[in-house]
C-alpha cells in the first residue's frame, strides 16, 4: 500500500510511539535513522528505508547498515523486508560506505548527511 | 486490479507451502481507519449492561420545606423529632442522603444502531489492514518471524486437536512470538475493574480464522491471548481491537478462499451478504510522492519561485573606502592623480624646505646646548646666587 496511506493510519497512534516531555515524538521501530516520529524517518512505512545502527554481540559492538530490499514483493514478508549490512568501523571506509550506499546507488539521498553523521557518533 | 498470489504453508513446516491462493478481493478493499474507529465506538457499547440507582434512592422521605421566617435555608427538610435525621435537608441533589442530580435511568439509549453497509465497509477496511504487516507491527503484534502476510496455513489445522500441538504449529510459522507477548503483559487490572470479575488485562494475540473446525478450537482456545473466529462472523470488535486496525491474523486455507464468496469481489457481488459491494477507494493510486513526481503532474508545473535575487550588501563608507568613493564618484580618479603627482613634485621642495628646518634646530639645538652649560658652570660656582 502507499506510504503515504499507511502513515495516514499510523501517524496518530502505534505501538512504537514513546513520548517524553518536552521532547520531540521519538519512535522505536527499526530501520528508523533519528528514532523521530514522522514521516520522512518512519521505518515502517517506507518503501526505502535507511538506517545505521550498532548492534552488540557479547562484548562486541558492530555498526549496521539496515536497508530495505529492493523487492517490492518482500513488503509481505515481515522478516525478510529489512537488509542489514555492516560498516567497517575505520571512519574514512565507513563513511565512504554509507556514501556508496546512499548517493551511490540512488537510495535516500535525503537521508545521506544524517547517516554520515550518525555514523560517526 | 491484478491480484497477487499468497503463499498457503504447511502446519509442519513454515519453509514448506502446500499450496497457493488468489489473494481475495476484500484485502484490497480501501483502509478506512475513520470508518473503522466510527463503527468500533458504536458497535463496542451493544455489549454494555445497563446500570441505574434505584429510582426511590433519596426519595424515600416526607420531607418538606419549612419555607420562610425561620432562619434556615428553604430546603425540604425531614419532619418529626427524636433522632439526629429530623430537621435534616433532604431530596436535593446538594443534600446529605438526597437524591443525584439526573438521577441515571435505565432506559438510556445503550445499545447503538449501525448501518449494515456501514458495518461491512469497516469489516472490509479492518481485514485489508491485516494483511499489512506494517499497520500490524504498528498495531504491536510480534510478527517478525511470520514468513508471509497474509498468513495462510493448510486446512490440516482444521484437525489439530490438542493445545500442545497447536503452540507447536504456531511456533513452526512464526506467531507463537505474539502468543507470548500475550501471556507476559498478563496483569492485575488497575482500577475497581479488578473487584468487579475483570481482574486481569492482557495483550490480544493472534486471531485464528477458520470455516470448519475438527477439534482446532479447542486446541487454541486456550492459549493466552489467541482468539478464533469463523469467517462467516468476523467481528470488527476482533478485527479491529480498540478501534485500531491491523489485528494479526491467521487464516486456514478453506476460510482464506470462502472470503471472495462472503465479501465478494470487484466484479461480483456478495454471495453470502446480499446487496454488499465492496467499499471502492477515493483513490486508485495512493501514492502520493510518485503522484507528484509523475511526468503528467511535473510537466505542467510552473518553475520553482526562488527568493528575491537582489541582495544587499554591507554598506560600506565610501569617505573611508576608495573603492566605494570611486564608484560614487568617478572623478575621485582624477583628483587622486592629481594629488599623488602635487605630493610627489613637492617632494623636492619639501625635501629641501625640511633640511633647512633641521639646519635651523640643529643650530638652536647647540645654542641651548651652550646656554645649559654656562648656567650650570655658574651655578656650581662657589659665592653668591645670581641669575
């Protein structure tokens, strides 16, 4: 369904919504890059969506890269419709990775400057 | 609308799928979040008891006001004497022991009456969100390990039997995930609910929909938090919980493909509900962003207003700045020529004029020199002061 509509549906009210005082609306889902509720950063809703991350293993921490497939048809398939990837933690090369990534392959180039920085924190 | 094809899985194994269906027509129906939150505050209070005070409550007095002259207030007051009640206000709402105000009556309008279209449509709307994994994930359902949505098992379910193997059956294709967010959200219900026989709340489950049962209904009844449902009397009440779309489903394959018949499809009317088409969208194509960026839309658009071109820059002084000055004054040119060609002429002049100064201090210089000399000569003399 369109993106659009879907955020129609969600945007009021969902399970992933956390509000604090006098704190923007903040969003827990996955594949979401700020954790801001709206529309250009929903996870859910996208049918493109960005993320970097980092995930712990133990005592290891890696840095994600979540995408969504480019399959239209993984859409239905709730666990296979998010992609992760990870970025080498060398800042030049994982930075330079979220470049291919974004502008590289023409996928969210909005969201490119906000992931590099992300990825640096 | 070309339909697409749902994967029907094997009870044993969620890698293997028995089986493909059309997608029905009804999950395509439009998704109607305000039909459907309309219709679920009508339709959940039909199942509401009534509730009243007794209708003698605070009447049950022969009280009567004392009226004026007697330094009370004129409120019906309790007749009679030898007890702490005489003398007493009564019947008013503002009264110890009297009456509420608006006293609740038990012929108040409980139960809502809803169009049966209007159901239908909200029915339709609420099963065509539950076979989007996003509104169902938004909704909080534990969905990631559900293999496809919408999630169709074999009719071999219809004959599972014992609760065991259904908690099996469901960890197998990836809702038993949902089952135990179900069980571990049980808790005590905050409020007088809890002394009132609705001592827990818990989270719903998974809703299991089926046309024939062998013993299945049993075997899930009781697992926390999962509901099931024959298709022929689907419940916005269960497809929409609390007015929200996106309940997580799980259909059998002989209820999946009774669907078409029941809600019909964009062809054929309703078998099973006469008169029911299904609900037709505003809007075939709602995708908004490819909309706007379509050739037919940006080919018509005017080009973009940028902001004002004219951009005013810091003022400068031109008395200070030359460069400003000159482009004020473009004879400034002219006079700065003039002046530097006058300065350096004169320095000659000047050169000579400033040797004959210095020629004048250096001999004033010397006479000063000579005349601090004499006086300190005489002044270090021995004898009398004199100047």
């Amino acid at each position: 369904m369109s993106s659009s509509l879907l955020w129609e549906c969600i945007k009021g009210n969902n399970s992933f919504i956390r509000k604090s005082v006098n704190m923007p609306i903040m969003s827990r889902e996955p594949g979401n890059l700020m954790g801001l509720h709206s529309f250009k950063f929903s996870g859910l809703v996208n049918s493109k969506v960005l993320d970097v991350s980092s995930k712990k293993a133990g005592s290891k921490e890696t840095i994600v890269l979540t995408t969504s497939h480019k399959k239209g048809s993984r859409a239905a398939r709730p666990g296979s419709r998010l992609l992760q990837a990870g970025l080498k933690k060398l800042s030049k090369k994982g930075l330079a990775e979220v470049t291919k990534a974004t502008t590289g392959s023409f996928y969210r180039q909005d969201l490119e400057e906000l992931a590099q920085k992300k990825y640096i924190k | 609308m070309s339909r697409p094809v749902v994967s029907v899985f094997d009870i044993e194994s969620a890698d293997s799928v028995a089986s493909t269906v059309t997608l029905p027509a009804v999950f395509t129906a439009p998704i109607r979040a305000d039909v459907v939150h309309y219709v679920h505050t009508l339709m959940a209070k039909n199942k509401r008891q009534a509730y009243a005070v007794s209708t003698r409550a605070g009447m049950q007095t022969p009280a009567e006001s004392w009226g004026t002259g007697r330094a009370v207030a004129r409120i019906p007051r309790v007749p009679g004497g030898g007890t702490s009640r005489s003398g007493q206000g009564a019947f008013g709402n503002m009264c110890r022991g009297g009456r509420m105000f608006g006293a609740t009556k038990i012929w108040r309008h409980w139960h809502k009456k809803i169009s049966v279209n209007q159901r239908r449509y909200a029915v339709s709307s609420a099963l065509a969100a539950s076979a989007l994994p996003a509104l169902v994930q938004a909704r909080g359902h534990r969905i990631d390990n559900v293999p496809e949505f919408p999630l169709v098992l074999s009719d071999s379910l219809n004959r599972v039997a014992h609760t065991k193997d259904a908690r099996a059956v469901l960890e197998r294709v990836g809702a038993y995930d949902d089952v135990v967010k179900s069980r571990d959200s049980r808790k005590i219900r905050v409020g007088a609910g809890k002394s009132r026989n609705r001592r827990h709340t818990q989270r719903r489950g998974p809703l299991v929909v089926y046309d024939v049962s062998e013993g299945m209904d049993k075997a899930f009844r009781n697992l926390p938090g999962v509901e099931l449902s024959l298709v022929d009397n689907l419940s916005l009440l269960d497809l929409a919980p609390g007015g929200h779309l996106g309940r997580f489903i799980i259909w059998t394959k002989g209820a999946f493909e009774k669907l078409d018949s029941i809600f019909g499809t964009y062809e054929e009317s309703a078998k099973f509900k006469t008169g029911f088409n299904l609900p037709r969208a505003f809007m075939t194509n709602a995708d908004l962003t490819r909309i706007i960026n379509s050739d037919e839309v940006q080919s018509v658009l005017k080009p973009q207003v940028t902001g004002p071109t004219l951009v005013i820059p810091k003022k400068r002084n031109p008395l200070k700045n030359a460069a400003v000055r000159l482009a004020l004054n473009p004879y400034q040119a002219a006079v700065v020529a003039r002046e530097t060609k006058k300065a350096s002429a004169d320095k000659a002049t000047k050169a000579k004029v400033i040797a004959e100064k210095r020629q004048v201090l250096k001999a004033r210089g010397k006479e000063f020199a000579g005349r601090r000399k004499a006086f300190y000569k005489a002044a270090s003399a021995e004898g009398e002061i004199a100047f």
